[in-house]
C-alpha cells in the first residue's frame, strides 16, 4: 500500500474519451439487457430472486451453476423460463443410478443402411443443459460431465465436437444427507463456478405464486408468456462486455488473499483451488456488469465469495461432526481478510 | 424301629442325595407300590368315569385332590420296607381306612396345596403329631431341606403334566395319515367330549406313574433329616462295634461305659433340639420286630413335654464337666515379647477411658454438634474451592455469558492510510483545493477520505479490517440513521465514497466539478456538526 497521495502518477487511465465512452455505453446497454432478463425470469419463479440473480452471473460469467435444493423449489422451472428468455436450446437429463456417460454425451452407432458408424449426439449437445438431480448418478456419469464443463466440447469415438454458444450447465442435487445420493466428486464440484442454495419462498411470495398458478388455465406456471428478449448471440456480447470490465491490480490481490486465505484457515481441511480466483473474479465482474458498473469493487468480490467458495472446501471434520456450515467459515474469512488498500 | 434291620445305607447325606435315595427306593419297591396304590385309588377313577362328559375337569381335579389321602399307603409301604418289613398289600389294604381316615379334613383342604406336602406327610402319619406338635415338629425338620421339597413338588406336577401331553401326542402319532381329522381339536378343544374319558384315563396314568417316586422321594428326605437330627449312624456304628466287642470283657465294658456315656449324651442333645426326643433302644425295638400292623417309625418321641431349658443347660454342663471333655494339655513354645501389645492395650485403656469420660462430660453433645458445624463448613469450602477452581470451565459449559466488549483502541491506520490526527492538516478543505488545483485528484480525494474515516472512527464507529469502502459507507448511513443533523454528512460521504471508488478501483477520474464540490464542502459538513455529533453519539 502506498501513501494515496503519492499514487497519483500510477494510474494509468489509458482508454481515449471516445472508447471510455462506448463502452460506457455498452456496458449501459449490456446491463439493461441483463436487467431485463432478470425481470422477465422473476415473473414465473417468484420469491427466488437471489437464485435468479446468481444464475444470470454465471451465464454473463461462462459459468456453470449447481443448484441445491429440496424438490419442487422450481428449479427446472427457471432453467426453462433462462432458455426460453434468450431463444436457446434447452435439454434436460434426469440423472438415475442406471444412467450411462453415453446417454449424456452421445455415442457412435453403427448403421446397418449405410454400412457405417454414425455419431449420435447426446444432449449435451444445447445451450442450456439442466442436469436434474445429479447426485442421484454413479460418480462414473457424472463425470461424463468433466470435458463438457471445462472445455465446451465433447470427444466421442476421438473426435471432438463443439457444444452450443453458449453453453451452461445447471445442475441440481438434493442435499446430500438424503437417501440414495452420490456426494460430487471433487473434480467436478470445482467446475461449477457458482454454488446456489434454493430455499422456501417466504409466506407472501409463496401466496402470489399460488395466486398466480391458479389463475392460469391449465394450472402452469405460465412459461408461455415469457418473453424471448435475446438471441444466444447476445448472451456471447454479454460474456465479452463483462470480460472487459476494468479490474483493479488491488482487486486482483484481493481475490487471491482471499483465495489463499481459505488454504490456511483453521477449521478447513482443504482450501480452494486456482480455479476458485478465476471463478470469483469472473463472478464478480458479472455482478458489477449485473449493477450497472464498470469496475469491479471489493463489494462485488465479497458479494460472489460465499456462492464461488462453498463448494470448493472441505470442514474440519471437528466442523462438520458440531454442524457449522462452510459459509459460516467464509464469512469469517471475508470479515478477517483486509479490504483492498488505497 | 430297628436300626439293625434297616435296609438303606444310613449317613448323613445332602439334600440332592436324599432325592437320589428316594428314586432308588421307589424303584426297589415299585412293585408293592404300585399294586396298593391302583388297589386303592382304582374305585375312586371308577367314580370319575362315572361323571358326565362335560365334568371331565371335574374328575381331573378331584384326582389331583385326593392324592394326599391315596399316597398314605404308600409310604406306610416305604416305612415299613426301609426296616426289612415290607407289608403285604392285603394288611396294608385293610390298614388303608385308618390310614386315610388321619386328619384327612386338615389334608384335603388347608394343607392340600402346601408346597412341602411329602415331607410332611410322615410326621403325621409315623409320628402321629397334631396341632402344636407337629408345627414345633415340622419347623425343627423344615430348617433344611424345605426348599428341596418344595421343588420336588413343582417339578412332579411338572412331570405330571409332561407325561399327560406325552401320552396323548404318543397316541396321536399312531393315527395314521389317512384319518383326515383335525385331533388336536379333539384332544383340547371344547369338542373334545369324546376323548374326555381317554384324557381321563391318561392323566390317572400319570398320577400313577409320579405318585410312588414323589412319595419315596419326600420320606427319603424326611429320613435324611431325622439322621442329621438324632444321629443314627453314629448309633448305629456304636451298636456294631458294641456287638464286635461283647466278647471281651474288659474292653467291652470300657465300650459299655462310652456307649453309655455318649448315649446319655445323645439323649440330652436330642432333647435340646427337640424336647424329650427318646432314641428307640434295641430293647424297645424288639417289641416291634413281632409285626402288629401299625407303623413301626410311629413311636420314636415318647410322650410330648415343653423343653426345660434350664435342665438341658445343666446336662450340658454336667456331661461337659467330665473327664472326656475336661482334659488339659499345656504346650510350651517360644514367642517374642510383643511390646506392641501392651501399647494396643494402653491404646485401647486410653480410648475407652476418654469414652467413659465424654460419656459423662455434659458438653460433650455440644462439642460434637459444634465438630458437626466444622465438617459442613469445611464440605461448603471445599464446594467452594472445587467450584472457584473450575468456574471457566464451568462457565463455559452451563452459563453464557455474554463477554462484555472491552473498548477497543481507535485505529490509527485504516485502509492502508493514516488516520491519526497528526496526519491531518488543520484546514482538510483548503489543503484539497490546493492538491486539487496542482492537477492531484487522486491525492485530493484520498485526503477527503481519509479525514472522513478519522471523523468516524471518533464519532464511534468500529470499523473492521473487512469493511470495504462501499460498508464503511452503509455503517455510517446506520450509525447516523435516527440523527437528522447528520444527514448531510452521510450523504457528502456517500457521494465521497463513489467517486473514490470509480477513481481506485474504475480508474475514472471524477468530474472537475465534483471534485471541487466535494473539496471547498468537506469542512462545512464534518466540522459544523462535528462537536454536536459527537456530543450526541457519546451521549
């Protein structure tokens, strides 16, 4: 840290006024679009604004979501009502114990007619691909998922196929304490950028929700009058503006430190990884895209920390046995490591 | 009563022993058992069968009931059998109404059900005890070997039953397959009027089967007991070496004047346990050997007299006082003088002195309430101590408290800037202008900040090494949230906060108005108010 008066000549302020400008502009325009889908998504699934809100982050943040949560929260019902909103494709897997890597990704299968193999695909290949209750699989089909999550392609009979732009996948596992579920490998957790814990709507919420269920004719939840407010061209121009949100040497740092200061903390067994800073920064910059702004503030940094970071540590077992969370830890840690100097 | 002639090895044996001899006997003598038993008992299963079918509970109680009465002959069986005398069945036969006819009403009715049944049996039937007598009799013979007797009863009714369900699944594992009828309903249900006689029959078996060793195996123990009680075969091994010797002048009559001796004894002893018990002599026995028909152990106790325990304390100490029991040996061994002892005695000498004197010492009931008082007090110190000792961990394991907050140092660095007041110039707004003129924004804004944070950290607010720029702000928009005059402030820091944050972290440089806004009005809203701020937040 340097003396505030002393850094005057290190800012480097090196965009004309002109492309300062427009992508002011943009970055106005990137965050109505945003807004606006958010909105649109709010009307079908009431009362879960928060989840809504994250979801959209790791989608303008080339994310992957994991979405926890008891059945009947209305998480398959926000992956349609995303897919629909931006004109994607959408395809939905229920993951069942007897479910095979192939049956997700696709397989080559030979043709009696044409005396050849032919590739089929599986539905991976989408935009949106809703892995429904995911722990209910063996962990050899969940890791079906580890190419398509990293790399955006999947590799069948040797050869590689691009899936969709863009591609997320939102994956939802009950909590794990219940029956007949399979905990995430570690591998895998790592590669959601975002975890979200979906809860019970408040009272007044649920009450709108059921008025609202109820006065649609057949008793949907009126997906049919969401909007498509984008192409998935526009969800890319989305992911480039936020990529291109300014991000402070001091930020940097700031994501590291706290990183770095979950390897170290009593009461975690096994910290965060590399890819955890990669994940909270690209988390963070999407929130500020989200909030209208064109920097990343330490507050976006600690606002994505806790759905960024839960997922990527091991309690204590001394923790774990007495029932504290992680995001209990976490928040400890965002309150102990210091805030960005200036 | 013949000990010379008796057929059972006489000794003192143990309770299982005794039932052991008991089985013996009763296999030895079945035969005479069994005939007069059936002879006797067979007209009254006759009358059973001449109830009606649906009486069949009726027969099989009255069965039961009637054993004490139809077991007699068989024991005067045993008691005769025992002394080389077995009775033909036709004696016992006519014997049998007298024998029946004993307090049969006591029998059949209070005493029916008494666990101990067959060890009774023989003190009313040989001795010919009632009432009183025969209660002192049977509590002298009931100090051991109750509980044996009581279990060989649960287990013959046990016997009884097993054999009664034996024969019957015996008879129906004989009919064949092929008789399709379901006979456990006839056997036990309601239906089974038809087979009420055979089950009849069956548990008369049955009866049969126990009855004879039952018996033998109470009067086996009764025997054992009055062994123990009178010494037989201490009678009995001077009776033969008396008869070895009679040839021998002198030493028989040596063995004369023990016998003799050691019977008076025997006689005396036999009266303290169980007052004026006469032993049969050889003497008395050989009118008994000429059989008359009546029970041959039924005379063992003369006549009936309440225990003189002065005269039996006396013949105790006479016989005690003779030279057999009076010889005097001295045996000379050395032995250390043991110093010790006389110290224990004065030890002891000294103890019971000073007892003898509190005894009598008045105070000596306030002096031990008073030692009474010191004991609790010292119980109540050492709950104290143990509770003083252990009061974090205690505390930490029964009782939150709430740790009061010690009042924190006020920070001097905060965000990497110092925020002391010697850091700070006088005049905040003239020295921003000044900075602000020279072209330094950054360093302009960072002193507005920076005098802001000083402001705050005195005007109470804790601020975290966690809190972000963004916090800072909402701490102070909470802090001040109920102080109108504030207001101002909290919204020149909100706005000072904004353009700081755009400056360090979006690298946008604020406006030239804003900036000089902020500058020339840093003074009018932190120092105006500040006093009274103050003054109101540490009220």
């Amino acid at each position: 840290m340097t003396e505030p008066t002393s850094t005057n000549d290190s800012i480097e302020i090196n965009k004309t006024a002109d492309a300062d400008e427009s992508l002011q502009n943009r970055l106005q325009q990137a965050s109505t679009v945003a807004n606006n889908l958010l909105n649109e998504i709010k009307k079908v699934l009431i009362g879960q604004d928060a989840v809504i809100e994250q979801v959209l982050i790791a989608l303008i943040a080339r994310g992957h979501i994991l979405i926890e949560g008891v059945p009947g929260l209305g998480k398959t019902l926000l992956v349609r009502s995303l897919a629909k909103c931006f004109g994607g494709q959408f395809s939905r897997v229920q993951f069942t114990p007897d479910l095979m890597p192939s049956d997700v990704t696709g397989h080559a299968m030979f043709n009696m007619a044409k005396q050849e193999f032919e590739i089929r695909k599986g539905p991976a290949f989408t935009n949106l691909l809703l892995a429904d209750e995911i722990n209910r699989a063996p962990a050899k089909t969940q890791a079906a998922l580890l190419e398509v999550m990293q790399e955006g392609q999947i590799t069948i009979e040797g050869e590689s196929f691009k899936t969709g732009e863009p591609f997320m996948v939102l994956a939802t596992q009950n909590p794990i304490e219940q029956e007949g579920t399979y905990p995430l490998p570690e591998a895998e957790l790592d590669r959601f950028m975002l975890k979200v814990i979906i809860d019970y709507p408040s009272e007044s919420d649920e009450q709108l929700m059921l008025r609202q269920v109820c006065s649609q004719a057949q008793g949907g939840f009126g997906l049919e009058h969401i909007r498509t407010l984008l192409k998935p061209a526009h969800v890319l121009s989305l992911q480039k503006i936020a990529e291109q949100i300014t991000v402070d040497e001091q930020i940097l740092q700031y994501v590291v430190k706290l990183v770095r200061a979950t390897r170290s903390w009593s009461g975690i067994s096994r910290g965060a990884g590399p890819r955890a800073c990669i994940a909270l920064l690209s988390a963070a910059r999407a929130y500020a895209l989200l909030n209208n702004n064109s920097f990343v503030t330490p507050d976006d940094v600690k606002k994505m920390f806790i759905p960024a970071l839960r997922h990527r540590i091991l309690l204590s077992p001394e923790l774990a046995i007495e029932g504290i969370a992680a995001e209990r830890i976490l928040h400890n840690i965002l309150l102990q490591v210091e805030a960005p100097r200036h | 009563m013949n000990l010379d002639q008796v057929t059972i090895e006489i000794r003192p044996r143990s309770a299982w022993e005794a039932l052991d001899l008991g089985l013996l006997m009763a296999k030895r003598w079945w035969l005479p058992m069994i005939k007069i038993w059936l002879l006797v008992s067979l007209p009254f299963f006759a009358m059973t069968q001449l109830l009606p079918a649906n009486w069949f509970w009726g027969g099989v109680i009255f069965m039961w009931w009637l054993k004490p009465v139809l077991e007699r002959p068989l024991l005067h069986i045993l008691s005769h059998a025992v002394f080389n005398a077995l009775p033909d069945t036709r004696s016992t036969f006519n014997l049998f109404p007298s024998l029946a006819l004993k307090q049969i009403f006591a029998s059949l009715t209070w005493r029916r059900l008494s666990p101990t049944r067959c060890m009774d049996l023989p003190v009313l039937q040989l001795e010919g005890l009632s009432g009183a007598r025969r209660q002192d009799r049977l509590g002298v013979l009931h100090r051991e070997d109750s509980s044996p007797a009581i279990w060989l009863t649960f287990m013959g009714f046990a016997l009884e039953l097993c054999l009664w369900v034996g024969m019957i699944s015996f008879i129906w594992a004989f009919i064949p397959r092929e008789i399709d009828i379901e006979w456990a309903n006839l056997f036990f249900d309601q239906e089974s009027a038809q087979l009420h006689r055979l089950q009849l029959f069956i548990w008369y078996c049955a009866l049969s089967l126990t009855a004879p060793f039952y018996v033998a195996c109470g009067f086996a123990l009764y025997l054992n007991r009055r062994i123990k009680l009178e010494a037989w075969d201490i009678d009995i091994a001077f009776r033969r070496i008396a008869n070895k010797r009679s040839s021998t002048n002198l030493l028989s009559a040596f063995v004369l004047v023990l016998t003799l001796g050691l019977s008076v004894f025997a006689s005396d002893a036999q009266r303290n346990v169980y007052a004026e018990d006469q032993l049969p002599t050889m003497e008395n026995s050989s009118a008994a050997e000429a059989y008359s028909g009546e029970a041959i152990l039924d005379q063992p106790l003369g006549e009936y007299t309440e225990l003189d325990r002065h005269q039996t304390q006396e013949s105790i100490k006479a016989v005690l006082q003779q030279a057999e029991f009076s010889r005097k040996e001295i045996q000379r061994t050395l032995k250390f003088d043991k110093p010790e002892e006389e110290e224990d005695d004065e030890a002891a000498t000294f103890w019971k002195k000073l007892f003898n004197f509190l005894d009598n010492f008045e105070g000596f009931v306030a002096a031990a309430s008073l030692l009474e008082i010191l004991l609790w007090v010292g119980v109540a110190a050492l709950i104290g101590f143990v509770l003083y000792r252990y009061r974090h961990w205690l505390a930490a394991q029964f009782v939150r408290i709430t740790p009061t907050p010690s009042p924190k140092a006020k920070p001097v660095t905060l965000f990497g800037m110092d925020v002391t007041r010697e850091s700070l110039p006088e005049d905040i707004s003239g020295n921003a202008l000044r900075l602000l003129n020279t072209g330094d924004v950054r360093a302009a804004l960072a002193l507005l900040y920076r005098a802001s944070l000083f402001h705050m950290i005195h005007s109470g607010i804790e601020i975290h090494d966690g809190h972000t720029e963004q916090e800072c702000a909402e701490l102070m928009h909470q802090h001040f949230a109920s102080n109108s005059a504030a207001q101002t402030r909290v919204a020149y820091f909100a706005a000072l906060t904004r353009e700081w944050q755009r400056l360090a972290y979006g690298h946008l440089l604020p406006s030239a108005e804003k900036a000089q806004h902020l500058c020339a009005n840093w003074n009018a809203c932190w120092l105006q108010q500040g006093h009274s701020t103050a003054q109101g937040v540490t009220q």
